[in-house]
C-alpha cells in the first residue's frame, strides 16, 4: 500500500498534471520519490525490476514535458512503464500489480487511457506510434507521438521494419531510444557495438555539444534556419563518425547521445524536440537497474526481482536453496541439453534473447561456438536453425511458447516443408501466472497441430521431458520435433536420471478404470493424477491415460478407450479451440464412436494475471473441479 507520509513529492502526483505544476528543479527529487517507490513495492510484491528503474528520470521528463494522454506515449516491452504506471493514476492500486484481478505488469489500454498501445513483446513501438501519428494526421488531431523503444528491443527485424517505413513517410513521431546494453542478458550483435561506437566517442560527443550550444535553439526561429541547421548537423556527424549515422542514413535525424538520468536535461530536450517535425531519435544512455546497488551489479538477476528482498540488503527474503527442492523445467533442460551435446558434437542451440531464462547460459558455458543468442529475433532465430539443419546439424531452438508466435511462417516454410530436423523447444507454454495474456503459452498445440511433417509431445514430469529430448535428437528422426514445456518447479529433487527413448507417438496408461476415462497431455497430467487418486480413495474408479503426443496421436490406445468407456475427459494446459482435445474429438468423430467426449483446458478467451493455480481454477482444469465433474458424470 502507498505510505503518503514516506513521499514528499510522489503523494501529491494523481497524474501527469499534477506533475507538470512541479518547478522543474524538483524534478531529481521527484524521481528520487518514484524510485524508492518502486523499490519498496518490489521488495513485497516481486516483478519486473531493472528496467523501470533505468528509466525513472526518462518517465518523468517524458510526462512533465508532453501533454499525456492527449501526446502519446508507447511503451516497448512493457516492463519499463512501472513509473509510468505509478505517474497515471495507478499509485494506489499498485500493490496489486500482476495480482489476481489486480492491475496488469504491462501498459494496457483498457486499464488506463495514458496506455497508448498494449504491449508484452518487444519491437512493437515503432510501428505502433507511426500507426497513432498517421491516423492522428488524418483526423485532423495535432499531438507528438513518442515511441520508447529499449531493452534491446532495436534488435528485432520488426523495428528495423518500422524504421524504413516511418523514415520513407516523414511523419512526426519520436523514437527515444533507452540505451542501457542488456536486455534478460547481455545485448549481442553488431546494433550493440554499433550505439556503444556512438556512445563513447570523445570526439563526437565533444563536437556534438558544441553544435547544439550553438545551433540548437535556432530551429525555434522557423522552418528555413531549421533546414540550414539540419544540414549542417548531418553534415558535422557525418564527418566526426567514420561512417555515415545509420539513422541519419535512413532520413531519421539522429539526437545524441545523452544522460538519460539527468532529468532536467531531458525535459528541455524533449521541449525542443517536440517542435521539430519529422521523424527523429534521441539516443538516451542509462544504467538497468539504477538507484540500486545489486540490481546495478547484476543486471540479469534483478531483471525481475528474484522474490520477496531486504530493501537494505538485497537480500532474497524467500530464496529457495534447498538441494531437496524440484527443480525448473528450464534447470531440466538446460541441465539435459549439456549432457547430449558431450555425446553428440552435431547439437547446437538457438535461443532470442532468452540465454538465462531457458537456461541455455549452461550450455553457453560449456560449449560457448555452438551456442547462438541471436537477439530479439524469433524468425531469424528459426530460419538460422533451418539453415544449420540443411547441413547437417540438430539445432535445439529454444523460445518462449508465446514468442514463438512471431516465427510461424518461418516453422511451416522454412523447417516444416523442407521436412528439417530442428528441435523446437517451447518453454513457459501453458499458463505462465503473473505475467498474463501477453505471455501465456496458451496456443501452441493448437497452431502448430495442422502443420505437416511436425512431432508435438508435452512431457507429464523431468523424466519425461528428459527423455523427449534424447529421443527427439536421435539421428534415425530426421524430421522437426515440437517438445513443449512448462513454467513452474519439476515433481522431484535434483537427481541423476538416465536417458531412454520413447516410442514417438505412444502414450501410457497410468489407471484402469470403468465408464469414465481422463486423457491427458503435458503437466495436465499431474491435476488428473491427483484428482483420480482422490476418486479412487472415494471409490470410484476411473482410468487415466498419459498421451505424451499431441501428434501423431496413439490411435491404438484411443481405440481401447473408446470401445470401453461410455465418457472420455481429455484435459491440457492449451486452449480448447483446436488443441489436444480438438484432436482427440476429430479422431471419435472419424471413427464414428459413440462415447461422450468433455474437452477441459483454457477457454476461448484472453487469460489475465494471476498466479498459476489461480488461473487453472479459473480456467475449470483444476483438481477440484475435475473431480466434481466426474462426480456429476457417475451419478448420471
């Protein structure tokens, strides 16, 4: 809850128009205000961290300078806009943020109208403020449209998109580009190198701050000395950087770079910049994680803040150390992944911009040349793995179920159809919790079912998945493999546990029963699990069945299970709409069989926030709800 008595300045800002009354000389006391806030609001209720507290000063200036929500604000991966959050309204409400039916982590236009754009991926801004300013043009609405574009976001192919188009229209939008070199991990690629070229050129920045002493203001005086001044600040960048400014080269005129925690300086930059028409960047330098001392030094880590902390310290208040403690289904894998390429030089790993959340920073380490961070770029990352493929090697293609969206022309065209064999690792697919709708993994099966050529299998356990993995990079499958996983803690402590093969497309029966049977997939299966041994503790006795693979499926087993049982429940962590279940009722129906089918799993709606049990009882799949359904179904 918001303490009044702790914020001097913050206590008395309901909204931007308060803030825009402060003298600008109390505006580093303001932020001093926002920042402590955050901090402590974190240390309670854990979520993303760092980057809001990188661009503190940058939210403030933006707000106390343009005219919002009038001026138009988009936000790029939204984990940045916590003070932005805080400054619109939100103060109050904030300790309900990522809780269930509480505020959303990520800017959301049906929550407040200073969300310009709803945003959760990254690489969006750009073209969503060219969309905002070119339909403000056309409704006649004079207003500045700033895109706040950072945590390696530049990266993705969609922003480079963006940035042809806009350049090409001429319209007036602003891109501030929040340069703090890391976005979960350390930036890579040439973009990286390339700004840090600019940023820590002496020479340039020397005669930078000279020509905007002398010329800055006089773009005040009208459009003529604006073109003449223009010309020659290109013409002075040109020469002082060995090669032409990317930016400038295109016809977006290139500001920067500059403290972006000097917030009095940015607030009279963007006074002037919001006079300047056209397409521009400002190049803003700031720290992730600054104003506190561990999450400055470990930059990964405090991404989000790792649990409940010691505002002091930095101590983690709520660390799980335990040895006897499951571990991560990412830990499982990135732990899996090492031990296979010790024996198969042909593995390789992919991941954008994910190395530490897939945990495939462990094979990093150990084998450095054969593992890839291409940065924010899902496509690329899935044609790259369909290139080394072509020649032989086994690519594990490790992304976020939810990004993995962005790369589905490339999955059908580029691995697919050519029939490659590329491992498609989906982490966090299902219900992810806290981060909601824009991060659920919610669709997966059901886009990837109708592609031909792919293997889908969801491991029940770490076993299973384990194995999934051998299985899937054993030479005699040349073809792709979808292995989709959870987020969320294994069943079992840390173990050595071999490796087996799984006959692809066989699943496993774990009970038999009468009248009723469950048909899981994935970690579904553990709900079933226990809500059937509950059932058999009552006396009722039931089957259960492990699919494994949502494709092919195990039309032997179905037959079995339809012959026998007057009513099949399939259950998943996938929406209902064309998932496992969707699977399972074409087959009923194609075999023309006479049993009931119930399909459980995510309903055809937008998930929101929560935790992970919040959301599956939300969603009808939990173990008491199962169990009550099939309850209702024996007494019929």
């Amino acid at each position: 809850m918001f303490d009044s008595a702790k914020y001097k300045y913050l206590k008395d800002i309901n909204g931007p128009e308060d803030l825009r009354k402060s003298d600008i000389k109390d505006l580093p006391a303001i932020c001093q205000d926002l920042r402590c806030f955050i901090i402590e609001s974190a240390s309670t209720n854990p979520g993303h961290f760092g980057a809001s507290l990188g661009v503190v000063e940058l939210t403030v200036a933006l707000h106390y300078t343009f005219n919002t929500p009038h001026d138009r604000i988009v936000w790029d991966v939204g984990h940045q806009a916590y003070g932005h959050k805080i400054l619109t309204g939100r103060r109050d409400v904030f300790h309900t943020n990522r809780k269930y039916k509480g505020i959303s982590g990520f800017p959301n236009p049906k929550e407040s109208e200073y969300d310009s754009f709803g945003v959760g991926h990254s690489s969006t801004s750009i073209s969503a403020a060219l969309g905002i300013a070119k339909a403000s043009a056309l409704l006649g609405i004079k207003r500045n449209t700033i895109a706040v574009i950072g945590d390696g976001s530049l990266s993705g192919g969609m922003a480079f998109e963006a940035l042809n188009n806009l350049a090409a229209s001429n319209t007036n939008v602003l891109i501030v580009l929040n340069d703090n070199k890391i976005a979960i991990d350390s930036n890579t690629g040439a973009l990286k190198e390339y700004l840090t070229d600019i940023a820590t050129s002496k020479t340039y920045n020397k005669v930078k701050d000279d020509v905007w002493n002398f010329l800055g203001r006089i773009n005040r005086f009208g459009p003529s000395l604006q073109s003449f001044t223009q010309k020659i600040d290109n013409a002075i960048k040109s020469i002082v950087m060995r090669n032409s400014n990317l930016f400038e080269s295109l016809g977006i005129r290139y500001f920067g770079p500059v403290d972006g925690h000097d917030v009095v300086l940015l607030a009279r930059l963007f006074e002037d910049l919001k006079d300047i028409p056209g397409p521009k960047l400002l190049h803003v330098i700031t720290k992730k994680g600054k104003g506190f001392v561990q999450a400055e030094k470990n930059q990964t880590l405090w991404h989000a803040a790792p649990g409940k902390f010691d505002i002091q310290t930095g101590k983690i208040l709520d660390a799980d150390c335990s040895e006897n403690e499951p571990q991560k289904f990412q830990d499982i894998f990135g732990d899996a992944i090492v031990e296979l390429a010790k024996t198969n030089e042909k593995i390789v790993a992919i991941t954008p911009a994910m190395l530490t959340g897939s945990s495939l920073n462990k094979m990093m380490e150990t084998f450095p040349e054969r593992t890839f961070d291409v940065g924010i770029a899902e496509q690329h990352a899935v044609t790259f793995a369909a290139g080394l493929a072509i020649e032989g090697m086994i690519p594990f293609c490790n992304i976020y179920s939810s990004f993995s969206q962005r790369a589905y022309d490339q999955i059908i065209h580029d691995v697919a159809l050519q029939n490659l064999h590329v491992i498609f690792c989906l982490d966090r697919a299902g219900l992810v919790g806290q981060d909601g709708a824009t991060h659920h993994g919610a669709f997966d099966i059901s886009f990837l079912r109708c592609i031909p050529n792919l293997v889908i299998a969801a491991p029940r356990d770490e076993f299973q998945l384990r194995d999934l993995l051998y299985t899937a990079q054993l030479e005699k499958y040349k073809f792709p493999f979808v292995i989709r996983y959870p987020r969320g803690k294994s069943t079992s402590p840390k173990s050595k546990i071999e490796f087996h093969e799984i006959q692809i497309g066989k699943g496993k029966i774990i009970f038999e029963g009468n009248d009723i049977a469950i048909i899981s997939i994935g970690t579904a299966g553990n709900i079933a699990y226990k809500a059937v041994r509950n059932l058999k503790n009552e006396g009722i006795n039931i089957s259960l069945y492990d699919m494994i693979f949502a494709k092919p499926l195990d039309t032997e087993l179905l037959d079995k299970i339809f012959e026998k049982h007057k009513l099949v429940i399939t259950i998943e962590d996938n929406v209902i709409s064309g998932g496992f279940g969707s699977a399972v009722l074409e087959y009923k129906s194609d075999k023309n069989y006479a049993a009931n089918l119930i399909r459980l799993g995510i309903p055809d709606r937008f998930i929101e926030h929560g935790t992970q049990d919040e959301l599956i009882k939300e969603c009808g799949f939990d173990e008491s709800s199962l169990q009550e359904l099939v309850k209702k179904n024996i007494k019929c």
